[in-house]
C-alpha cells in the first residue's frame, strides 16, 4: 500500500484495520472502515462493531453503522455466537435505545438472559452491579416485559442474584407501581 498507493481489502479487513491503526495509517484505515461499512451483514455487524471500538475512536461512524445494524437485525444478530462474547458495555449499546427493532421486549430480556448464562463469564456476569445495570434504565425496559416474563423469570433472577439487595428491590416495586397504575 505505500509503494504502489492502492490496497486490496477483503475477507482480511478487520486484521489489515488493526494493523493499519497499530502504524496510523489514516488512508488505509479509512479504505477499511469504507469496506467493512458495506459489507456489514448478520454474521460480521458485532465482530466490526466491536473491532471499531479498538480503533481509538478513528472509526466512530462505521462503529455507529455496525451498532445500528446489529439493533435493526436485532432477534438475528443476538442468537450470533459473536453476542456471547461481547464485553457488557456492547451489550448495554445494543440494548438500548428506540432504534432495537423487536416485537416485544421480552425478546430483548432473553438475549440478555441468554449473554449472562454464557458458561465461560456467567459467574462475572451475574453479579448484582451487572444484573442492576442490564434491567434498569434503558437496556431492559422491565414496565415493557410480559406481566408473565416479569412475574416468573425476572423477579426470581432478581430474588436470587447474591447481594442485590435494595437496588434489584427498588426496581421490583418500581415495575409493580408501573403495572398497578397502568
């Protein structure tokens, strides 16, 4: 690429970005997020999104398209092997916000159920500071869960989740409160 002024981008991209960012290499980290951009599909939106991150901010709109994909294709891309393994942070963006398109919000508790069962980093992930920051706020919508979803699986995973304690209980009564004066 710096002798003959042009780079062949292909199934390589992600590795050939880190290493274009590793040397600062600004053109040809910018062929690769163009690349990556139009390429972003089901399989590739989370491994690009999170590869974007490590860019040190240099990629923020192909970080932003793979995340928007990945909300719009969102009961796809969280059955991916690829939404086990994001860190918490990835998980709490995808979550979030009006752009997830799913039919109830029972879908989005249950990929987020089904990331913090992952085998290798459940015992991390089921601490109470995690488990708070999932079902409060804007990731887990709890007044938008089933009252059935909400009455059998979220309240057990609250009930037992060691030393949630006022926290995990300050949102029980919140969503009861929601659903009483609904």
């Amino acid at each position: 690429a710096a002798y003959s002024g042009s780079v062949k981008i292909g199934s390589d991209a992600l590795e050939l970005l880190a290493a274009a960012d590793a040397v600062d290499f600004d053109a040809v980290r910018t062929a690769c997020c163009g690349f990556l951009e139009s390429k972003l599909d089901a399989d590739s939106c989370l491994d690009v999104a999170t590869a974007a991150v490590g860019v040190h901010g240099r990629c923020l709109e192909l970080q932003e398209s793979a995340v928007k994909y990945a909300q719009k294709h969102f009961r796809r891309v969280v059955l991916k092997p690829a939404f086990r393994q994001l860190p918490l942070e990835m998980v709490l963006r995808l979550t979030s916000g009006d752009d997830v398109r799913v039919r109830s919000e029972d879908t989005v508790f249950a990929a987020v159920e089904r990331w913090m069962e992952y085998a290798p980093k459940a015992a991390a992930r089921k601490t109470p500071a995690v488990l708070f920051q999932l079902l409060s706020g804007a990731s887990v919508r709890l007044p938008l869960l089933s009252a059935q979803l909400f009455s059998t699986q979220v309240i057990r995973m609250l009930m037992h989740a060691d030393g949630a304690g006022s926290d995990c209980d300050r949102l029980c009564q919140e969503v009861t409160q929601y659903r009483l004066a609904a």
